[in-house]
C-alpha cells in the first residue's frame, strides 16, 4: 500500500474528518500548555491571607450515616476560627442514623452545628442546598457559604486558603481541589485519581489563565453571600449540574469564579463500574442541559464576562462530544479504506501521530504536576487509553520492530503475518477508535453481571478507562435525546477515606 494524497472530493473529506477528530486532544494539549503560565496569571496577588470571613458550611445528608460524623468532626477540627465557621446539616428526610448523629454534633458543638430537617427527601441535592441557603441568608452573620458533600474532608488549611481569594470583591467563588482518597485504595478510585488531577489540576489552572471556569467543584465551592444573594439565593433545580450553573450565573453577572489547588480536600469515589456509571451518567446530562440553557454565550465576546473566549468554548465542546469526534474519525477511516487506501494511510498517519505526542506530553505534564498521584497513579495514567490503543501508539513509535513482533507472536495464535493480514489489522485500527466505546459499554454490562464482575479491571485495562467514559457520555446523549426523567441518584459511600 502506497501512500498518496487524497486526488478526489470525497477522499479530501473524510481526511479532513479524520484530522478533525485530533481536536479533542489538540485543545487539551493547549490547556496543558496555559496551565503552564499559571505561575505569572494567577490570583493570588490579590487574595489576602489575612482575611477570615465568617463561612456557613451546608451539608446535604440524606442517608449518610456512614460518613456523617467524622465529616463533622474533621470540620470542627480545621485550622480556622471557630467563631467564624458554622456547619449547617440539613437532613433530607434520612431514614438512616443521619438525624441522631447531626443532633449529638449540635450537643457537643452548641452554636457551630446546627442541624436543618426536610420532611419530604429525595428531591435532589439542590433542593436541599436551597432549604440550608434560606436558613443561612435570613440573617447577616455568613459572609461567604461553603457548599460540600457528606463524605468530603478538608485539609486544616483548605478553607482559610478557600476563604482568603474572597477579600477581593470581584471574585464571587473559589473552588478547591478535590483528591479521589478512597480507602481502602481500589482501581476505579486509581484511574479517577488521574482524572481528577487532569481536569482540576491542569485544566482548572488553564481556565484560571484565561479567566473563566467551567464548573466549581460540587464537593468543595466558597460563594461569597453577594454573589449568592446576586444570583438569587438560590441553586437551580431545573437540572443535573447545579454547581455548573451557579458557575455560569456567577460570572454572567461579571464575578470571577477562582482554582485553588492548594485547598485541598479528599473524597471517596465509586468502587465499581456500575457506580462509576452512575454518576457520569448524572453529570454528563447535567453538561448537556446546561449547555442548552446557555448557549448563546459561547464564543460571542462580553465585556461582563469570558464565558465567550475562543479556547474555551473549544474546550468545552470538545469534552461534551469528544465520542462524537472519535466516531466520525473512526467511520471516515473505514470508508477511505474501502475508497482509497492510500489516503486513508497518510490521514492515519497524522492523526495518530499526533494522538501519540499529545498523550506522551499529557500523561507526563499531569503526573509532574502532582507526587502523590504520580506515585497512586502511574500504571492509571499510562494505561488510560486501553492496552488497544497504547498498541496502536507503539506501532506508530516503532512501525518496523512492532511488525516483525507481530510476525513472530501471530503464526503461535495460527495465522500467518502476511500483507493481508496487515490489512485486516489496518482495518481493525481504524475502527477501533470508534469500537472502543462500544466495546467500554460491554466492560460495564459485564461489571453488572456477579460471575464476570473479577475480570472487569482486566477487561478495562485493555479496552481503556478513557473510552467507557466515552460510553458515558454517549448514553447521556441517548437519555436526553429520549427526555428520560432527570433524577438524582444518590452515590452510595463507606465513609473511608485516606487523610495523609
């Protein structure tokens, strides 16, 4: 096979398709890069490490007995003025030991604890965020509000450095950093790890660079009561990403929203596939919704805000459909292979080329940044994509030596390593970008089953934590398509987390 530029229409377009699916990882190779200037274009000149306001803490419990009291007790314990510091519980209609705990924390903390009933639970975490808000701003004590999630711990320092971003009036909310701290350490909670400190430590830091955010942190947001009350007083309840949405809301009324990796706290993650699914499922058509509701500011410039800039609305989309833009390189590659070999190996050549330096510059910028994850993590990160796809980047590395391996190991499995051989193996490249969602999605309904349930981390090791992700968030688009019922599913947790 020849390689050859593309010499009609067709054979032009489905090479440009194809190279458009580099987007995605183009566009995190560039946050990665701005994440770099974060040093010389952050906010800390302006923050004031002298300033304490007074922060309402609101916990939304609704069943969490199991994680409830040393939440509490970890709060109470923090490195912050205790008379600055009030932890508001509000039981959402538990029917667990959550209520018995919240008023033995109000008896051994009188005036710092103060326990919220709903009678009728089960609404969704912003309903109960808004009961705790209208106790919390119906009088003038709370100067800022710190909206976090039963199970979440916080280092000593996190909310002073949370807390001291907020002496600057144009900032209306500061987000920290949440590490996956599961305890005992499982595998999804590795591969999470990695994740986190992709999206918060790097892309966060990206977004603080250029001034907009996309999303406070749901387990770790300081609003201060002026932008709350700015707002509204209130968190929408109209969809499955409310933080997204006091995010957006924050800054069309020209408030900045602020990363700060050093306010750190730690929290449990799903354990399992299907609980991992869960929750993406949740947020991934909170995204989708939100983005409905927002569109119009997406790229359009502002002088109130910078929801309009150019990166990060390419960012954004990107992420939203990044399934989509594997799909449609995937399908293009298929057919050029049919239509015109030649093409479809130059197009192949490039995008996989390309794949391969972003994943190397990626993976290591991101397990630099961070010791602990570095350490946690390595074998998450490397193998993030799946075993298929780092195969596929070893061929591009090393084409010649890769081959003569495969001529070596195939004949032991009986087939002989001939050119049509390499040309079925050819095509199954080109299509797996595309399978490899498909083939995340039976990885999950194997999770679903008891007896296959040993092999899954296996199973995810070669297919690629990356790609049931993708799954994911094809089903959102499935779900939202259908106009399924957006309801709130509660993530189920131990209460063990690793705190050092």
């Amino acid at each position: 096979m020849s390689a050859a530029l593309p010499t009609e229409p067709l054979g032009w377009l489905l090479s440009i398709i194809v190279l458009l699916g580099a987007i995605p990882m183009f566009v995190s190779a560039t946050g990665h890069v701005l994440a770099g200037l974060h040093r010389v274009r952050d906010h800390y000149r302006q923050a004031d490490g002298a300033y304490q306001p007074r922060v309402a803490v609101i916990v939304p419990a609704w069943n969490e007995a199991s994680v409830l009291e040393h939440s509490i007790e970890r709060m109470m314990a923090l490195d912050y003025p205790s008379d600055k510091l009030r932890l508001v519980v509000v039981d959402d209609a538990s029917t667990d030991d959550t209520p018995q705990i919240a008023r033995e924390a109000v008896r051994r903390y009188p005036g710092r604890v103060v326990h919220l009933r709903r009678e009728r639970g089960g609404q969704g975490k912003a309903h109960t965020l808004n009961h705790g808000l209208a106790h919390v701003l119906a009088d003038d004590w709370a100067e800022a509000v710190l909206i976090t999630d039963a199970d979440v711990v916080f280092t000593p320092t996190a909310i002073g450095r949370m807390g001291r971003h907020l002496a600057d009036p144009s900032v209306g909310a500061v987000m920290g950093f949440i590490r996956e701290a599961s305890e005992p350490a499982h595998w999804v909670g590795r591969y999470v790890g990695f994740e986190y400190a992709t999206a918060q430590l790097a892309m966060r830091r990206a977004q603080n660079v250029v001034g907009v955010q996309g999303c406070l942190a749901g387990g770790a947001q300081m609003l201060s009561r002026a932008n709350l009350e700015a707002i509204g007083g209130r968190i929408d309840t109209t969809t499955l990403a409310e933080d997204t949405v006091t995010t957006m809301q924050t800054q069309l009324g020209g408030r900045r929203v602020v990363f700060d990796p050093n306010a750190e706290c730690w929290a449990e993650e799903p354990a399992s596939l299907v609980a991992l699914w869960k929750q993406r499922l949740r947020w991934a058509r909170g995204n989708l919704q939100v983005t409905r509701r927002f569109r119009s500011v997406f790229f359009r410039r502002s002088n109130e805000h910078h929801l309009g800039n150019w990166w990060f609305g390419t960012m954004w989309f990107s992420t939203l459909y990044l399934p989509a833009f594997m799909i449609a390189a995937s399908v293009a590659l298929v057919v050029l292979w049919f239509v015109d070999q030649g093409p479809a190996h130059i197009a192949f050549q490039l995008y996989w080329g390309l794949s391969t330096l972003l994943f190397i510059f990626g993976t290591t910028f991101v397990l630099l940044l961070d010791r602990r994850v570095a350490y946690q993590s390595w074998l998450a990160a490397l193998t993030f994509p799946g075993l298929v796809n780092l195969l596929i980047l070893a061929v591009m590395l090393a084409p010649r030596p890769m081959d003569a391996l495969a001529g070596q190991v195939m004949p032991t499995f009986g087939v002989t390593w001939d050119d049509r051989a390499r040309a079925i193996a050819v095509l199954l490249a080109y299509a797996w970008t595309g399978a490899a969602m498909l083939a995340g999605w039976l990885v999950y309904r194997a999770d679903r089953v008891a007896w296959l349930r040993p092999v899954v981390p296996a199973l995810v090791l070669v297919v690629g934590f990356g790609p049931v992700l993708c799954a994911v968030s094809i089903a959102a688009y499935v779900a939202e398509a259908r106009g399924a019922a957006s309801t709130w599913d509660k993530t189920e947790k131990t209460g063990k987390v690793r705190t050092s």
